[in-house]
C-alpha cells in the first residue's frame, strides 16, 4: 500500500522555477524581489533568513536590509552599504581610482601630490636606537 503523494508548497511558489543565482545576487535584487511580491510563502522565508541568518534575497528582503533591520548574515562586517565615498579631489578617492584600475582625475591627482607634499615637509622623528651598549 502506497501512501498518497502530499503536494509540496514550494511546487507553488514562484521561486520553484526561477535561477536560483538572482537571489545571490545582489545585482538581481529587483528581479528577486519582483518574485517573492506575490508568493504565499513571503513572510516564512524571511523569517527563516532572519532565523538562520542567510545571505541573499529572501521574502523580499536583501542581507542589507536585514541586516539594518537587526538580523544581520553570518560573517556581516556592515561595510560597504552605509559608507558614502567621498568625492574626487581627495587622497581617498585617488586611492579609489587606483584600486579600481582607473586613472585617477586632474583633481585627485592633485589632493593626492598634496598630500605627499604635506608628507615630506613634516618634520621626521629620529628612531632609537635598537643596539644595546654590548653591542658597540
């Protein structure tokens, strides 16, 4: 005797079929969320990223957004989407262009010779002497 098939509620929902990539994806949020908007389970998926915390998009809702909302994901530095950048014509946005691999404008090439400049003209501190009086 065969026991009867339950049918499974994940088969309903609209993420059954979907890539799983978009919900990994930071760059496919919208179409994630887009997703999760009309699914019955919504509510049980965010929950359950809260719970376990998840990374990616779940019930709607992005790591960012759980994490601002006190459930931050595993191994979470909170980086990244809070801090502004600062603008071009800084020491830090010329440091920026470089570690993006572009090259850096007029105006952050000059904060940047500035400060070098400011660097140089600092007056250095003599280190001590690591020797100790055995030795000389």
């Amino acid at each position: 005797m065969s026991s009867p098939v339950l049918a499974r509620p994940e088969a309903a929902t609209p993420c059954a079929d979907a890539d799983p990539e978009i919900f990994h994806d930071d760059a496919q949020a919208a179409a994630a969320r887009k997703l999760c908007a009309g699914c019955p389970l919504a509510a049980h998926c965010r929950t359950q990223a809260r719970d376990n915390r998840e990374w990616g998009t779940w019930g709607g809702e992005t790591s960012a957004e759980r994490a601002a909302a006190g459930h931050p994901p595993a191994g979470w530095r909170g980086r990244g989407h809070k801090i502004a950048l600062k603008p071009c014509g800084t020491p830090a946005a010329y440091r920026r262009h470089l570690r993006a691999g572009q090259k850096p404008c007029r105006p952050c090439k000059s904060a940047e010779y500035l400060r070098r400049a400011e660097r140089r003209a600092r007056p250095s501190h003599p280190r001590p002497s690591t020797r100790t009086r055995s030795q000389t």
